[in-house]
C-alpha cells in the first residue's frame, strides 16, 4: 500500500488558458506550429506516434506553476477520466515533459473480482501528480502480470515489474513528495514512468504475451467491430470555467 500520499489534487486551479507565456515550455517544438489542433490533445496518442519513443524533458520547478504547464496537468487530468484510466503522462497526450498522474477510484476497483482484487493487491490511489518523477527500487523481486496501455488501445501483455519502490517528485505545485508504493500501486508508477523513458509495454513484455483483449468479440461477431479511440466517457468538464479551452471537437 501507498505508505505516505501526496495531497489528492481535488481541485486545479482554472487558468486562462489562451495565454502562453514566453518559457522553456512554450519553446517546445510542440508549442512552436502555433496550431491550435496541436498538443496537447485531449486523446491518447497512439503506439506508431514518435513522441511515445522520445525521452521527456524536466520539467523546470519555475515553470510549474505557468498557464502552460498548469494547462497540461489539467488536460492529463481531463484525459485520464475521459478514457476512465489508472494512470496518463504527458507523452501521452502529445507533451514529452516529465509529468505523470495516477488515480485508481473505488469504482474501478470495484469493477474487478475479489479473487483479482486479491491477487494483484490492488488499492484505491488517490489522484496525484508527479512531476520530475524518480524511482527508487526498494524491493526487485519481480512480479509478473497483464497490463494494458491507454496508447495501445485494446490489447494487453505480460510485464515484470518491481514489487516495492520509493518515488521522488514535485507535485502540481512543486512541492517535493516522496511516496513509497508497492505491488498494484507500485506497477502502475513504474508504468508512468516508463513513458517518460519513452519505454512501453511492448518493450519489456514476456515474449509472445499480447494480445488484442477483443479477440473473442470480433469472432463472435464475424468481425464487425470497431474499436473507439476517444474515451468511454465525457471527461471532468466542471473542473473548467471556460468551454473556449476545449476544442469544438471534442
Ligand atoms: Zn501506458
């Protein structure tokens, strides 16, 4: 279990969020097109995107609490409920920063068996940000389950993960944190922070262990199936002030 949490970020400021400022960030290659349908997106880019294959960069502790990166937390945020997933970082909506979020709510928890719940150890993990992230190893024995990615939609493989680490980071305020995890909560933070490594599933997977979870549907419907790439669900809209923000796509 979590041995000591960050706060839970129940609210983000709301930021104006049509003004960049001059930084580092902004300097990005990614904020440079000035195409207001560039990142960050609102979707989970896709295995095939380069930004998944890139190492981040940090994330300055000046720049924290800029309308740029605030805005970025925020759309990670939106993102994760959107697509109802356990945990996002910044690649993954386009940004290759060092910032990962995670959050498993009681509801998701629920959704698994008991005997799964057990198995895997899972707990509830408040929403937190983690920026900078650094991880420890505390524990290496290796435990060896499916996991699944928001970036390779529909499929899922086997990984070997630590069973206990020690995360160093700043939270969405800059404030250092220090969290100690192990197993589900464990996985899933070394699963983050892979991304910003540039490293998936598909990298570190038991050879010959993926496969396309929906497998069994497109047979039993003679292949007439079509997989969604934009989230089960409207995401956190009430957390933003102003609808300008969110394109009128999405
Ligand atoms: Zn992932």
């Amino acid at each position: 279990m979590l041995l000591r949490l960050a706060k839970p970020v129940l609210i983000l400021p709301v930021r104006n969020l049509t003004k960049k400022p001059k930084s580092i960030i902004t300097n990005l290659n990614y904020f440079k097109s000035g195409k207001s349908d560039g990142p960050p997106f609102t979707h989970f880019v896709q295995i095939g995107d380069p930004v998944l294959k890139e190492k981040s960069q940090s994330v300055p502790i000046e720049e924290i609490k800029s309308d740029a990166v605030q805005n970025i937390i925020q759309t990670m945020v939106y993102t994760l409920e959107r697509y109802d997933g356990i945990g996002i970082s910044a690649p993954q909506i386009g940004v290759p920063l060092q910032i990962i979020a995670v959050q498993f709510t009681k509801s998701q928890l629920e959704a698994w068996s008991d005997k799964m719940q057990q198995e895997r150890k899972m707990e509830v993990i408040p929403l937190q940000i983690f920026i900078n992230p650094k991880i420890s190893v505390l524990d290496n024995s290796q435990i060896t389950q499916r996991e699944g990615c928001c970036s390779l939609h529909g499929m899922s493989c086997r990984i070997s993960r630590s069973s206990s680490i020690k995360l160093n980071a700043l939270d969405h305020n800059g404030d250092p944190v220090e969290v100690k995890a192990k197993n589900w909560t464990a996985r899933t933070i070394q699963h983050e922070v892979d991304h910003l490594h540039g490293t998936l599933i598909t990298d570190k997977m038991e050879p010959g262990s993926l496969v396309n979870e929906y497998w069994n549907v497109i047979n039993r419907r003679h292949g007439d199936f079509k997989l969604s790439y934009q989230g089960i669900k409207e995401g956190p809209r009430k957390w933003f002030s102003s609808s300008k923000f969110w394109r009128a796509s999405d």
